[in-house]
C-alpha cells in the first residue's frame, strides 16, 4: 500500500468518526426535544398553581450537555484527546 492510499484511508476514518458523532448529536438533540416536550407538558396539564417551574432544570441542565455534544460534533471535530496524547508521547519518545 503507498503513502497516498494510507492518506485516503486516514482521511476516510476521520471523517467516518466525524460522520457517527454528527448523527449522535442528532440523536441526542431529538431525545432532548421528546423528552423536555414530555416534561414542560406533564408540568403545564398536571401542575396546579404553575409556580415553580421545576422543569427548567433538566431542560437547562442537559441543554448544558447537549451544547458540549454540539462543540465535539461541528465546532471542534477533528478533536480527539487520545490521538493527541498518543502524538504527544511519540514525539517525546525519540
């Protein structure tokens, strides 16, 4: 195998990896939508006085996550923490 068919490969596994995380987020956002519609309405129909909107937290908490999810998937996907490292060692190494 030449140098040329080991890039193509290394640039199809990446964007491979960049194509699961960018269909996790997407899973990840419509289980969030479903879930806090599921929420915000249980409090709307069933919460007697409408004080204390007990739902902004998860909707808030896991929006948290959810915007980590999006940097990981769009902002910053060529990221990968374990490749970094191992690069790091190798170039310390010699």
């Amino acid at each position: 195998m030449d140098s040329n068919q080991t890039n193509n490969s290394q640039r199809d596994q990446q964007m491979w990896e960049i194509a699961q995380r960018r269909v996790s987020f997407k899973n990840h956002l419509a289980v969030y939508i479903v879930v806090n519609l599921f929420l915000w309405a249980t409090w709307y129909f069933y919460s007697d006085n409408k004080a204390g909107y007990w739902p902004i937290y998860s909707t808030l908490g896991w929006g948290v996550g959810l915007v980590f999810h999006y940097l990981g998937a769009y902002v910053f996907p060529k990221e990968n923490s374990v490749e970094r490292e191992y690069e790091k060692m190798m170039r310390n190494k010699k």
